[in-house]
C-alpha cells in the first residue's frame, strides 16, 4: 500500500507563502495525475489544483495567480507553492495520486491556518 506524506503546512500572515510538499512511501508506477485538495472546518474537500503526467496543469479559480503546483516524477512527489495566501485558504490540505490502473491514493491532510 502506498502512503502519501504531506509536510510544509502551518501558520502564516495574510500575504504571506508556504510551500507544501507530498512524498511517497515508494516508487508508483503509472500516475495519471497529482494533486492538491483542501477541506476547510464545515465544508466539503475541494480541489485546488491537480498536474498530470503530461505536465498539464489545472486550478481552482480561486488559486489562480497565487498558487503554482509541481512535481518530480523521478521523486513521486508534488508540491504547491501557495503565494499570496487569504484568511479563506485556510483548511487542511491533502494529496492525491491517480494511476491509470484505478489506483487513488491520499495523504493523511496537513493543517494550513492563514490569521493576523
């Protein structure tokens, strides 16, 4: 079985950037896409942004200009790089990996809070 491990996650000042990153327990074969999904207190996950193995990539529009996501396909990871954050970016964030094969595999979530 797979684990997906997030890191990166805390506490920031509107206007401010973190940078989450997503690891792999081990080598996955097959990957169709990587993504970012966040679930704020009340509401239901979301999708924030995905990258497919083609490198195309694909954002909520209410991360568009502020959030970049990337992936090593050598490492089995995804990042997001999270610019500009609002109070309304905060929730947990988790990430997801598609196989062709069917495979859907999640991280546990990481905590992001954006507060004065």
């Amino acid at each position: 079985q797979v684990q997906l491990v997030e890191s990166g996650g805390g506490w920031v000042q509107p206007r401010g950037s973190l940078r989450l990153s997503c690891s792999a327990s081990r080598r996955v074969f097959g990957i169709r896409s990587r993504g970012w999904y966040r679930q704020a207190p009340e509401k239901e996950r979301e999708l924030v942004a995905t990258i497919t193995s083609g490198d195309t990539t694909n954002y909520a529009d209410s991360v568009k200009g502020r959030f970049t996501i990337s992936m090593d396909n050598g490492e089995n990871t995804v990042s997001l790089q999270m610019n500009s954050l609002k109070p309304e970016d905060t929730a947990d964030y988790y990430c997801n990996f598609r196989q062709y094969s069917g495979g859907n595999y999640w991280g546990k979530g990481i905590l992001v809070t954006v507060s004065s």
